[in-house]
C-alpha cells in the first residue's frame, strides 16, 4: 500500500511508529526552577553528533496545564539543562509509571520508587540505577512543523556509566538489555548480538 499521510493512512492504527523502529527511549530528567524534579521517557530521541557528543529529542503535543509542549520541555527552557537516563528492561514497568499524564507539581521519581543521584555538571537528578545518563546543557529548541513539535539538541557535559556494565573496556549492552520502543503499544529488548566490519576494514 501507499499512503501520502496528509490524506490518512486509512489503518486502524498509525503505523508511522511501527516504521521508524526500533528507537531508543531517552529517560528525561529535568529540575524546574523551584527545585522540582521531573522525569518522562522519549523515544523520538537520539544521538546526533561525536564531537562534541550531542543528542536531540522531540517532545510532540501538550498537556492540559501546560499549553506550550510538556513538563520536560517547559523545565529544558527555563534551565538549559537536562539528562538523559538509559532504561533497561528490568526498569520497563518504572519507565511506564513516568509516563503518565500527571501535573506539573508531580515528582516522578517518586512515583516509580526510584532512587536519585546527583548530576556533576548540570543541577538535575538523574536515575541512580540507570545503566548510564547523559548530562546535556542545551544547544537548540526548534520548533518543528505542526502543532506543538518541538526538538530539544542538547551537548553531553558529562557521562555515567555504571561500572558493572563495561567488561574489558566495552560498554557491554547485554549487561543491561536496552529497551526499545516499537509502533502501538510494543516494545523490544535487545538480548543478542552481531558485528559487521565495514567494507575495507
Ligand atoms: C516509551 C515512551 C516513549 C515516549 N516518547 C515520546 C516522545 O518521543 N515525545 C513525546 O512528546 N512524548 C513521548 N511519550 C509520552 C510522554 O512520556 C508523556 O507525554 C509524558 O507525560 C511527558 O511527561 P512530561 O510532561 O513530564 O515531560 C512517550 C511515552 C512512552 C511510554
């Protein structure tokens, strides 16, 4: 089939999701000015560039008491700051949690019983458990096409790995199990593993 999404994609269900997949899930934590801390996952979220290392994600749509993008966005521009939380399977059904609708005032570390750490560089929490996180300071807000479309690029300041997960000087996935979003409501876990040298190498 065919479709020019301007004209509907006449399925039940938007398969857009289910195209652009598996994606990373980006597990924003931000602090608004009055010290409230906030987290939510993206999975419109990625890395962008090495040097120096950047990562951008996209917050699409609004909340009721917020009018202007969600809480993540609202705090990103008021601070300048945020960190990105990597989730592994074992912290899908805490991810789920922060995903809610909730209001501004709700702290969802909280919520989801986890545990806080500290950032170095940026005043924000980060998930303690996190198998990393990624301190941004940001570069850029774009707004995008649309209603309510805006794309957050932030450089990475500073880097946590937890140290159970890199095994002879790798960064070792399989010591965590990345979780990946899909279309719907699915989800995947990255469990196996392959290498390709490129052409010449
Ligand atoms: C796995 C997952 C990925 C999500 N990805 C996005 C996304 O890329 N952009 C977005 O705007 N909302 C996304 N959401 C929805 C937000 O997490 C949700 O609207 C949340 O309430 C936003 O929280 P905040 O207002 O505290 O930022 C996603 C939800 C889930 C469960």
């Amino acid at each position: 089939m065919f479709y020019q999404p301007k004209d509907g994609h006449r399925l039940p269900h938007n398969p857009f999701n289910a195209i652009v997949t598996p994606r990373p899930i980006g597990w924003i934590s931000t602090r608004g000015p009055d010290g409230s801390d906030n987290l939510a996952p993206y999975s419109f979220f990625n890395g962008v560039s090495y040097v120096p290392p950047q990562v951008m994600f996209a917050s699409t749509g609004s909340k009721e008491d917020r009018p202007i993008g969600k809480d993540s966005l609202t705090n990103i521009r008021d601070t300048g700051e945020f960190c990105v939380n990597v989730v592994s399977h074992a912290m899908k059904d805490a991810m789920n949690v922060t995903a809610g609708l909730y209001g501004a005032e709700v702290d969802e570390f909280e919520l989801a019983e986890l545990i806080k750490a500290e950032c170095e560089t940026i005043n924000c929490a980060r998930v303690a458990a996190s198998p990393a996180s990624l301190e941004c300071t940001v570069v850029d807000i774009i707004d995008l096409r649309g209603e309510n479309n805006h794309m957050v690029i932030g450089e990475v300041t500073g880097v946590h790995m937890a140290d159970d997960c890199i095994v002879d000087g790798i960064f070792d996935v399989l010591k965590y199990n990345p979780l990946a979003r899909l279309g719907y409501r699915d989800y995947s876990t990255v469990r196996d593993l392959f290498s390709l040298k490129r052409p010449g190498e």
